[in-house]
C-alpha cells in the first residue's frame, strides 16, 4: 500500500498527465478500482512508469460525464486524451448519513465537468 487515506494521496501524489488504463468493480462490488498509468515516475528517474490503483472503498455513488464531443473514427484522435488526467481533486464530504465520507473528481478532456465523480467510505492507493 502506497497511501491509506485521501490527504496522504492528495500531499504525495500528482496524477496530472496520468493516464487511466482501467476502470472495475472488486469482487465484492462495493469497491471501484481505478488503475492509472502514473507519468511522474519517468520525471523522478524511473525508466518506466508504474500502474498505480486507486481504490475507492465502500462506494455509494459513481458518476461517469462522458462527453458527447467525442470523436467517433479513433483514426481522427488519440483516444489516451481522452482519458488523460488533467484535474485530480478529493474533499471530506457530508453525503454519508453516518458521518464523513470522501467525494473524489478525476477531470480528463476539460475542467468544468468531472469524467468521475465518486463518493466513498475511503480512498487507498496500491500498486
């Protein structure tokens, strides 16, 4: 385990020009897993970047914004900018009827509207 609660992933980690690789339920189906190609490896000295997994714990609501302005021939685009982290940003939220609950938005093709929008117990942060 890399992180175990969102401040530590917010202070140590920057998934700015990471890519999202993969998006699953666990096997439990409460858990949503974000797999992310993590740039910022190759920026401190690694020779190859690391698939680093988001783990959001106990989820009550995920929501996906896909854009309509989408092209549809993936010949016209690189279909990676599309999924393109661009804004990664996490607050405490009161969402949760039994206390705080953590509200994350991951931002790819603009900064108006989230590409996620997830609403958990906890973050954690694996490789």
């Amino acid at each position: 385990m890399l992180a175990n609660n969102l401040n530590e992933i917010l202070e140590k980690y920057d998934f700015t020009d990471s890519i999202i690789t993969s998006v699953k339920w666990s096997e439990n189906k409460l858990d949503l897993i974000v797999s992310v190609d993590y740039y910022w490896d190759v920026q401190e000295g690694r020779d190859t970047t690391r698939i680093l997994k988001l783990i959001f714990k106990n989820c009550i609501k995920a929501n996906f914004h896909i854009t309509n302005q989408l092209a549809l021939d993936s010949n016209l685009v690189n279909t990676d900018s599309y999924f393109t982290i661009i804004l990664f940003k996490g607050k405490e939220s009161d969402y949760l009827s039994e206390g705080k609950g953590k509200q994350v938005e991951i931002f790819t093709t603009d900064y108006s509207t989230p590409w996620l929008t997830v609403i958990c117990r906890e973050v954690i942060l694996t490789e």
